[in-house]
C-alpha cells in the first residue's frame, strides 16, 4: 500500500492534518526507522574506512578515545574525541527543533544532513580534505539524524545504538516465547514478536549501509556519499508522507 493512498484515507479540511490508522502509522515509521538505520550504518563504514573514525557509532569512538588515550597517543584520540562533542550537539540541535514551534523538523534535519554531505563532497574535490572536518560536520549531522525518530509507535528506537537494539531483540523475543502482555500495545497487531522484528530490521538496516559503504569506496570514493545525499532529498521531498507519521 503506498503512502498515498494511506494519506487520502482520512483528512481534516478544517486543520489540514492527516490522520492515519495507528498500525499504518506504524508501517510507515518501520520503513523510515530502517531506511534511516541504513544511512548510519553506510555513514559510519565510511568514516571508519576514510578517517579511522565512527562518526554515528559513539560507544566505538569512546573505546578508541579510551585506549589511546591510555596508551599515550592523545593525538590520535583527538579525532573520536571530536566526534563524540558534535555529536552529542548534533543531538542537543536536533532535540531544541523538535521542541520548538518550527514545522516540519524532519525535512529540515534531512535537508540539513543531505547539504552537509554534500560539502564534504565539494571541499575534497576542491582539496579541503582535512580529516577533523568531514568527521565534525558529520558527527554533528549524525546527531541531529539520531533525534529525527526516536519512537515507532509506542517502541522506543535508536538508529545507531547497535549493541541496544540487538539487547532489546533478545528481551523481546524472550517475551515474545513467554507470551507477555505488552503494556503498552497500540492495538492486537503491536506484540513482543512485532517488536523483535522492527529491532532486526534496523539492525539489518544498519549492516546493509556499512556493507554497501565498504562494497563502494574503492571504487567511488567520497563520490559514495551521493547515495545518502539521495535518500535523504527522498526523505525530505516525501515529508508529507513521513511527517505524518510521526
């Protein structure tokens, strides 16, 4: 069923909101949590692969910082360092919008992701391929990304807290096998098993980015951003459709 055709079901001409079924919300919501997942796990494969730096996978640049650090390589932590301080702003940015009176926060948190990678496209064309750079600017995107869906329906959700997500499939399914109620359902069709399999496909998500980014780089180099940059106008253009389920 397309978004479309879900968007026409029900619209208020009075406030010209959409309002959609609970589980078709849902859907939509799944499909953007892990198209969103894939486009961290590809940025991430690319930082790691370019700069020997994660720029969404945080609990990966802290380890890095940690042992070099210890080790007595200050300089070579400076660059995990700097990732963890803009992401963590990229988050405080993206939480301020959500909280404010501005409309339409993921076209604009997309947008602003998309330009970003497109600037580090045209600075390394240009020679500006500095490594602090492309991993402030990202991180910082990266942040920003992480607070544009925190929820799917009533199931909280990461897009690069992968060792989370792997716990909560465990938890779910072990639920699921116990046949739990689930407190906090949204209808018959919100169970643990559900649940499992929207944390799955995120997590799949996620490892499908990082092996096409890996799969992409030798080939195309920075040009391997384009496909992000892509996704992200989509996501954007379409936020109609996204912000309507959210």
């Amino acid at each position: 069923m397309t978004t479309d055709i879900l968007l026409e079901r029900v619209h208020d001409s009075r406030s010209g909101k959409v309002h959609l079924p609970s589980e078709e919300v849902a859907e939509l919501q799944e499909w953007l949590a892990v198209s969103l997942a894939m486009i961290a796990g590809f940025l991430d494969a690319y930082g790691i692969i370019t700069y020997d730096t994660y720029v969404s996978f945080m609990s990966g640049n802290t380890t890095q910082a940690g042992y070099r650090i210890g080790q007595g390589n200050r300089w070579a932590a400076m660059h995990s360092a700097l990732a963890i301080v803009f992401f963590v702003g990229g988050s405080f940015a993206g939480a301020l919008l959500a909280h404010s009176g501005v409309r339409r926060i993921q076209r604009l948190v997309f947008g602003v992701v998309a330009a970003s990678l497109a600037l580090i496209v045209g600075f390394t064309q240009l020679g500006f391929s500095s490594g602090w750079v492309p991993i402030v600017v990202v991180s910082f995107a990266m942040g920003a990304m992480n607070t544009a869906l925190s929820r799917v329906g009533a199931q909280y959700v990461s897009l690069t807290f992968v060792t989370g997500t792997l716990s909560r499939i465990g938890v779910q399914l072990a639920l699921a096998a116990k046949r739990a109620p689930v407190p906090d359902s949204q209808g018959s069709w919100d169970t643990h098993l559900r649940r499992a399999l929207l944390s799955s496909g995120i997590w799949a998500g996620f490892l499908t980015g990082a092996l096409l980014s890996g799969m992409a780089i030798p080939r195309f180099g920075v040009w391997v951003l384009f496909f992000p940059i892509l996704i992200l106008s989509a996501l954007a253009a379409l936020d109609r459709a996204t912000s309507a389920a959210v």
